[in-house]
C-alpha cells in the first residue's frame, strides 16, 4: 500500500498529442482519434439513412394513397405543403380573441348608452304599460266617464304616465316640456324616440352578449382535451350549447 501510495504522489509525465507539422499547417489542425470517430459516425449515419430510403423506393406501392398528397407536392425535388386557404389553429384563435374583445366592446358601449337614457327618462328598464284603476259609483259614470277631467288636464296629456300637468298649471306655463300644446307633442315624440332607443340598444347588448358566449365556446372547443355537449343551444337558457370537458 505504501509503494502504491508513493507511486500516486510522483508526478507523471503528461503526454501531449502530436501537433500538425509545420509544413502542413496549411491544412489547419491535425485530427484527433476522437475528431474521426465523430466524423465515422457521422458518415455511417448517413449512409444507413441512405440506405433506408434506397429500400423504401425499391419497395415502394405505386398505387399508395394518403389524403395529405391532396395538400402537398414535390417541386424540383422539394416536398412542400400547398396553400390551402385555411388558417392554422393558432391563427383561428387569435382572430376569435379580437372577435370577442370586440363584440364584448360593443356590448358595454350599448349597455352605457342605455343606461344614459335611463338616467334620463327616469326609467329602470324598458317601458310597460301601467294600470291606474278609478272606482266609480254606478255603470252610468263609466260610460259616461273623461279622463281629462278627472285627473284636470287637456286631452291630450290624459294618456300620459308622467309629467302630466293640471290645467291651471298649463294655463300659468308651469309645465315641464313646453307652454304649447305643440312642444307637449314634440316632447312625446322625443321621449317616445328615445324610449325606443333604450330598448332597441338593450336588445342589441344582449344579442351581442350571446354572441360573445359563442365565440368563447367556438374557442374552447378549439382547446385539447374531449368534449361531450350535454345541453343544446335550443334548450339551454341562455341560448348557447353547454359542454362537459
């Protein structure tokens, strides 16, 4: 053990690999053992590889058929795909982003606006017909029974809902809309104008939310993993299919 140890503790002599002679230094460095096994194996790969396609083309069916021949084609020895037209998954989901970011814009615009009109008609949701009911004595008085004069207005506010002034108030000009009998038909068709409004942009905010919810499922769909629909779009209350991941 101890010759051995000793043996370990004298230093040894490194042995250098030979250098390229001088006067072949134009062909740059010598190769090394472990250059040419990789350059050997390099070449032995390729010539196996060769030798598998040499196998394939003399095995080869004439008759072969794969439906990706109807995409793709050799073109001076090149295999390439041919433009079919259609997007990639990747593209298709990103244009289902911008669709949805948009229509999702577009909702909360309609949905803002009506909310202005709202405010303004001093309104919660869209307009409905109210009932007032008027207790009478006999049958006589509800044939015989004006509007006007009962609530003391001119036939033509009878009808309203709001904003219906006395007769002694439109007479002093206290009115809200107008001192004429016109600027109360104006109002009424500027209120009737912006009730219609309110409800046409209520609508629209809810077809353009349903079609976000499409979207959005459109792009799941796209995602990995199996599906399974398990309600469909006529049943479910929103409009728009359901699907189990």
């Amino acid at each position: 053990q101890g010759a051995s140890t000793m043996r370990n503790a004298i230093k040894r002599i490194t042995h250098k690999e030979r250098a390229q002679p001088a006067h072949r230094k134009k062909l740059g460095l010598l190769e090394k053992h472990k250059d040419y096994v990789e350059r050997a194996k390099h070449y032995h790969k390729k010539k196996d590889y060769m030798n598998v396609l040499k196998k394939k083309a003399a095995e080869r069916n004439p008759d072969e058929f794969y439906f990706k021949m109807n995409s793709s084609e050799v073109s001076k020895g090149v295999h390439r795909d041919l433009d079919s037209g259609s997007l990639d998954t990747e593209t298709v989901k990103l244009l289902k982003t911008q669709d949805l970011g948009y229509l999702v814009h577009k909702a909360s615009i309609d949905l803002k606006k009506a909310e202005k009109l709202q405010n303004n008609l001093h309104l919660i949701g869209d307009r409905k017909p109210r009932e007032h009911k008027l207790f009478v004595e006999d049958k006589s008085e509800v044939d015989e029974f004006n509007v006007a004069s009962r609530f003391d207005t001119v036939p033509e506010l009878a009808d309203r809902t709001y904003n219906r002034p006395r007769v002694k108030d439109i007479e002093r000009g206290v009115i809200i809309g107008g001192k004429t009998t016109k600027d109360v038909k104006k109002a009424q068709k500027l209120t009737a104008k912006s009730y219609d409004e309110l409800n046409k942009r209520i609508k629209r905010a809810e077809r353009l939310k349903k079609a976000a919810k499409c979207v959005q499922l459109q792009k799941n769909l796209m995602g990995k993993g199996s599906k399974r629909k398990i309600v469909d779009g006529n049943d479910s209350k929103s409009g728009v299919p359901v699907f189990k991941w």
